[in-house]
C-alpha cells in the first residue's frame, strides 16, 4: 500500500469510527458476547473449508499483495532494454550474471531459460505454465476471502437470532431483556463491517495484485522472447512500449541509447556487433523520421 493509500485509509477510518461516538455511547458498540460468536463461527466455518496451511497461505498472500514491493512495468521495460543491448554486445551468456539483478523470480526463471539456449516454444511453453498455475495460486487466495465475506453478515445474523432468543427467555425479566438486545443488534454491525471493510476490499486488493504481475509477467515474457530471437533493440523498445500508458512512453528511445552508450564505453576496443550498429542506427533514422 503506497502512502497516498494509506493516508485515506487513515482518514476515512478515524471518520469512520468517530461516527459512532457521535451518539455519545461509544463503549455500546463494543459487546463480547457478539464478537465471539461472530468471530468463532467465522473461523470454525473456514477451517472445516479449508486446510490450515491454505488459510496461513491466504494471510501470506494478502500480506504480499498490500507490500506494493513489485518493480513497474516501466522498470521492467528499461530492464529488459539493457538485458537487450547486453546480450548483442557482450553476448547471451552474459546475462547469466545479471540473475541476481532480475526483478522478480519469473524474469530469472526466463533468463536461466535463455541463457541456457531453449527455443522460443519451449520458453513460451515453460513461462506460460508458470503464469497459469500462479493465476490459479492467487484466485484460491482470493476466493478464501470472498468466502469470508459472503459467510461473515451470516454468522452476525446468527448472533441477533442467539440475541433474541435469550431475550424472549427473559421476557418477563428487564435485566436479562438489557442484556441481550446488545447481542442481537451489535453482532450484526460486526458481520457488515467485517464483510464489506475487511474481507471484500483484501479479495479484490489480491485480485488487482494477481492482474498487476501477470501483466508485468506478459512483458517479460515477450521481452525474453525477443531478445531469444536477437530481435532489434529499437523494434523490442517499441514492442515493449504497447505495454505502458502513454505517458510512460516517453523517452524510452533516449534510454536505449544511453544504455547503449553505457555498453559501449565499457568496452575496451571498438564495437565489432553489426547488430548492435544496426540497432543505434535504426534509433537515429527513427527519431529523424518522427522529427
């Protein structure tokens, strides 16, 4: 979650909470009786669904999803550029050593299969499975709290039920008439709040997580694959480009050649790659055309 985010949140929930002290009795809105048959009947319904280490992956997953830790696709771009630019200079056996750079364990998957010279099927065939089962890894997390929020307004409906009857056992009593109203009133407020400011936002923060990195995914994918196929730098700059928003387009020309630029210079004798002249002189003629 990424400050902006997270000062909303902040916000909105002191507002949130300050609402029910405006009635002047804040300390009613609290009822144990309510949160514990709300909150056990909610994790005993979820452990008979699931198993136990599901549910501990759950909560891993939607710890991740809120860490906002994942690189943007505009780093992966230039990332992808400057694997490019490596591979023609200094060749593809190179970029095993930018292994510990790769911005995700999937684009070091896809540069070990580079590295060690697969064809273009079996890197498609070998990434597209990995982004498949990490799909299905992300909807069963996601699914768990979509479970816990359709089944949390439930047992809150099953706390004002117990709250009732206990009321009509005392009708007669006024004390025990007290006691349980609370009950069967607040145990519902527990089961909405839980469902719809809990556990529905962490499904659908998970869900947008999961669409994130499999975009993030595609593109590296199809970076590999070009740079698999000595694909033109500037042709990849501008494959890669489709990915991003316009306003992450820009420049992306000037970045390739400053990285090619960084490669050259590293180099004790002159550049020898026709491929890598290729390359810097389809970026000029481009940028002279669009000029």
């Amino acid at each position: 979650m990424n400050r902006n985010n997270l000062i909303g949140v902040s916000l909105s929930l002191i507002i949130f909470v300050g609402s029910f002290m405006l009635t002047g009795a804040a300390g009613a809105y609290w009822n144990l009786a309510a949160f514990l048959v709300v909150g056990s009947g909610l994790i005993a319904a979820m452990l008979i669904s699931y198993p136990f280490h599901h549910v501990k992956n759950a909560f891993k997953v939607a710890k991740n999803a809120y860490a906002n830790g994942h690189a943007t696709s505009e780093e992966i771009v230039n990332m992808l550029l400057d694997l490019s630019v490596k591979s023609k200079v200094d060749g593809v056996l190179s970029l095993e050593r930018n292994e510990a750079k790769a911005t995700s364990s999937f684009m070091k998957n896809g540069l070990i299969l580079l590295v060690d010279n697969y064809k273009e099927e079996e890197i498609r065939d070998c990434l597209n499975a990995e982004m498949a089962f990490f799909n299905l890894r992300r909807q069963q997390s996601e699914r768990f709290f979509q479970t816990m929020a359709r089944m949390s307004p439930a047992f809150g409906v099953a706390g004002s039920v117990i709250g009732l009857i206990g009321l009509l056992m005392g009708i007669n009593d006024t004390a025990v008439i007290l006691k349980n109203i609370p009950v069967a009133f607040i145990s519902t407020l527990y089961g909405l709040v839980l469902s719809n400011l809990i556990f529905s936002p962490i499904a659908e923060n998970i869900n947008f997580s999961t669409r994130a990195e499999l975009l993030n995914q595609k593109l590296v994918l199809e970076g590999i694959v070009a740079i698999s196929k000595e694909q033109n730098s500037y042709k990849l700059e501008r494959k890669l480009a489709s990915f991003l928003s316009p306003s992450e387009r820009e420049g992306k020309t000037e970045t390739l050649r400053r990285i090619t630029r960084k490669y050259v210079q590293k180099r004790t004798q002159p550049v020898e790659s026709s491929d890598l002249l290729e390359s810097d002189e389809t970026i000029l003629t481009g940028e002279t055309e669009a000029a």
